[in-house]
C-alpha cells in the first residue's frame, strides 16, 4: 500500500504487466496485516512488495500520474524542523516539538502528527533531531509523509 497522508493507494494487477492504481479504505490493523474494507474486490490480486521506492511526494504523484493518466489531488506540503519526543506504540502517532512552520505562521510548539506510513520513525528514536514533511488530510489531522534525522 502506499499511504502519502491524503491518499491509500494499492496498485491491482490487470495481467500483462498493467496495474491500476486504486483508492483504498482500511479497517483494523495487526502487528503483519491490515484489512482493507474498501476498493478492492475478494480475489484480485494486489501488489504486496516492489522493486522501487517512492520517496517523496512529488514522486508519488508523478508515479500515480503516469498510472492513471492525472494527478493526485493537490494538498499543500509544509516543512519543518523539530525533535521527535515519542512514538505512540499502540497507534503509531508520533509526538514532535518543531520550530516555527512559516507556511502555516505556526509558533515552536508541541503536537501530536500522524504518520503516513508505520515505517517513517522505525530507525528514530525519541529525542532524536528531525527534518519531517507534512500534510493536512483532513481538517485537523496532520499527516507527516517524510521524516529523516536532521545532521
């Protein structure tokens, strides 16, 4: 699945090395599985693992782009600057004091942000000095796409 914070996408095999990409609602989730309770059918076959990486983005949409002959919806991507002070273990929500975001007017503070994806703070540990990118997906609910160590 790839999750960029305003879209779950899975990619279903058509045959003949075509995929198209589709929208996804999820239900519960495991320790291995999530249940997909919307956009796919019993029986067909979805992309489980892949031999790129999205890393960005910009290069999701150019991705989903090209597989769907559009765009993804446009969402404003903020930057910033900050420490990661927890990792929710049960819900994965990730706790960050940042800096001042200027594309919000957002003073230093400390809030809660949802991670796009459970493998975005797999290597960081809390106190860690971090660079994240984030979205708004929904009207209070801020979804950090990109986090990385910040040297």
């Amino acid at each position: 699945m790839i999750d960029n914070g305003t879209r779950r996408v899975v990619l279903v095999d058509q045959g003949e090395g075509r995929f198209e990409p589709r929208d996804v609602k999820l239900g519960a989730r495991g320790d291995e599985y999530t249940a997909v309770t919307e956009g796919v059918k019993e029986g067909e076959r979805v992309v489980t693992s892949a031999a790129f990486l999205l890393d960005s983005e910009a290069n999701l949409k150019a991705a989903l782009g090209a597989l769907t002959g559009g765009s993804d919806t446009a969402k404003v991507t903020h930057s910033a600057v900050g420490t990661l002070d927890e990792v929710d273990a049960k819900t994965g929500a990730l706790l960050i004091t940042h800096e001042p975001v200027e594309s919000l007017k957002w003073p230093r503070m400390t809030m809660e942000f949802v991670p796009a994806n459970e493998s975005l703070a797999k290597k960081l540990a809390p106190g860690a000095a971090i660079r994240f990118d984030f979205v708004e997906r929904k009207p209070g609910e801020w979804v950090v796409t990109k986090l990385e160590p910040r040297k």
